[in-house]
C-alpha cells in the first residue's frame, strides 16, 4: 500500500466523501480506508451531489488522479472498460511526454533560447541599462577625490 501515502488531507476527504455517497468506499481494501478516513481533513467541508456529473464537482487535480487511480485499480470490475481506461491514459501519457520533450528538448533548448534572444534584441531598439558596481564607484569616488586637487 505504499501509493497510499502519498495522499493529502484535503483530497482524503473528498475521496471519502463521494466514494461513501456513491456506495464505493467498501471495495477499496482495508488498509486504504483506514489510511483515508484517519488522514481526511476534519475541519474541511466538502459538499457532494450525486445528481450532478463528478468530473464537474472535483476541483482538486489530486484527487480526480486518486479516483481514476482507485476506480481503475479496485472498484471497477469489468475487464474490457480496464482495457480501455488503460489505452486511454497511455494514449494521454504519451501526449504529455511528447509535449514536455518539445519543451524542454536537451538538443534544442539552448538554441531556442539563443533565437529568441535574437529575435528580441533585433525587433526593439535594445537600451542596456549599465548598473556600476559598488568597487566602480568606490574608484570613481577616489579618482575625483584625487582629481580635485
């Protein structure tokens, strides 16, 4: 049960809540509950209704994770729907990982970098803002002492 630790209070609750009023929160083993209805925030107040659709009533992007995580892995009993579900998160996995690798490419990310550069300096009058240091002007200081002289 090591994936249970690494829920947060607040989307123990949520989880606990819609879980209960949907007549799910008895599939999930015994250990998860526990750790859930022990870890769920008290003091936090979250108002479920089985009438709207889920998706529109979960706020939290941990705990819409937590529930696909936990219908997929204890609730749902059909294999075909598994299946699916399974295709449809490495289809939206390689997604992602394609976008973080255009992104954050190891072979292009100096040199986009490099071009807006460019394109920046190139498109405005580019105005360098020369900031002395503090030994600048401590020399400037001692040279006009001397110059006075």
């Amino acid at each position: 049960m090591e994936e249970v630790r690494t829920i947060d209070s607040k989307s123990c609750k949520e989880i606990y809540v819609i879980l209960n009023k949907l007549g799910l929160f008895y599939k999930l083993p015994i250990e998860l509950k526990e750790y859930i209805e022990k870890n769920q925030d008290l003091s936090y107040e979250y108002d479920f209704n089985i009438d709207l659709p889920l998706i529109y009533q979960i706020d939290n992007e941990n705990t819409k994770a937590y529930i696909s995580y936990l219908y997929l892995k204890y609730i749902n009993d059909n294999e075909d729907e598994k299946n699916i579900l399974l295709r449809k998160y490495e289809k939206n996995e390689k997604v992602y990982q394609e976008k973080l690798m255009e992104k954050y490419n190891p072979t292009n990310i100096f040199n986009n970098k490099r071009v807006e550069t460019i394109e920046n300096t190139s498109n405005t009058d580019a105005i360098i803002n020369y900031k002395k240091s503090i030994i600048d002007k401590i020399i400037n200081k001692i040279r006009s002492i001397f110059s006075k002289k």
